[in-house]
C-alpha cells in the first residue's frame, strides 16, 4: 500500500509541478533515448529549434547496436549467407526534419504534441511524437516514426533497418 500511495504522490506532484513543453521562437529541445523496431534496437538522439509559435526544425539520428547477423539465402541468391553482420551504413540514419508543434493549439501547455515530415540518408518519412515536462528542464518523449519513400533498391539484406517504423522513448531536456 505504502508504495501504491508513493506512486499516486510522485505522479500527482509531477502533474501540478509540470513546465510548458513548447515555448516557440527561441526554443531547443533535445532528446535523447531507446529505438525500438523489427530486427534491431538502439539508441535515437535529436534536437529541435523552435522558429516560430508552432513550429521547429531539427536533427535526429539513430543507431542500432542490437541487430541480429543474417544467416541462409536472401531474394533468391544462389549463394548463402553465413552469420553476416551490417556495416556501420546499416545501422546509423541522420535525418533533417520539421515539426508543428501542437501544445498552444491543444491547449495543454505541458504536452507538446509534434507530427512532422523528415527527410534522411535511407528515407523520406514522418513521424508523431510528445514530450511531457516535469520541471522547466527535464521531461520524456515518446515517438514514432515511418517511411514514406525509400531510397534504392532494397537489395541489401539490411536495407530494411532503416526503412520500417520505429519507436522511441526517453529523456528530453529543455536547453533554452
């Protein structure tokens, strides 16, 4: 009971103590946490600068230091694969991107909501993200991410790392 009544105050003192999460021109975010997605797992860190009211432009970049070796044939080549690691190309993406940033919109000054479009070295995608702050300095993120044009052919037997959807979670910092 005791840690029940622990979490419900943490959680109640984190809601009532909590700082705006988008503050406009001037404004820069970063975060940094855990990528999660089909055949890999790694870290994500991004920045974002706010240009005007509702929107920021910004960097991310991921990389994947969990990804399973590939062993048997890959499209029908006659050859085998035999416990075949990916290259560094394989597991990094950088992307450029831009976002509207939703917490005046919404109405909830704490919570900024931010869909937006990016443009990286495997991909065009989107992506829809949030970020919560507990104090003017610290928060957490949440956030997905999908292609929407490929680059290439998609013939390498790790091409599709870096062009599925991802997920992200973890820390945001206010560094304005």
């Amino acid at each position: 009971m005791k840690k029940v009544i622990t979490f419900l105050f943490l959680v109640t003192f984190g809601f009532t103590q909590a700082q705006q999460a988008f503050k406009g021109k001037g404004d820069m975010k970063v975060n940094v946490g855990a990528n999660i997605q089909d055949g890999g797992s790694g870290i994500q860190g991004s920045v974002d600068f706010g240009l005007g009211e509702n929107f920021s432009f910004g960097f991310v970049a991921n990389y994947l230091l969990g990804v399973d070796n590939f062993t048997g044939f890959y499209h029908n080549n006659p050859t085998p694969y035999n416990d075949y690691k990916p290259d560094f190309q394989d597991r990094f993406d950088a992307k450029a991107r831009i976002n509207a940033n939703l917490s005046s919109v919404i109405g909830v000054e704490q919570l900024d909501i931010y869909p937006g479009l990016s443009l990286g070295l495997h991909n065009f995608g989107g992506h829809i993200g949030g970020r919560y702050f507990f104090t003017d300095g610290f928060g957490v993120f949440t956030e997905i991410g999908f292609p929407i044009a490929k680059y290439g052919s998609n013939d390498g037997v790790f091409d599709h790392l870096n062009n599925q959807t991802t997920f992200s979670l973890g820390a945001s910092f206010n560094l304005d």
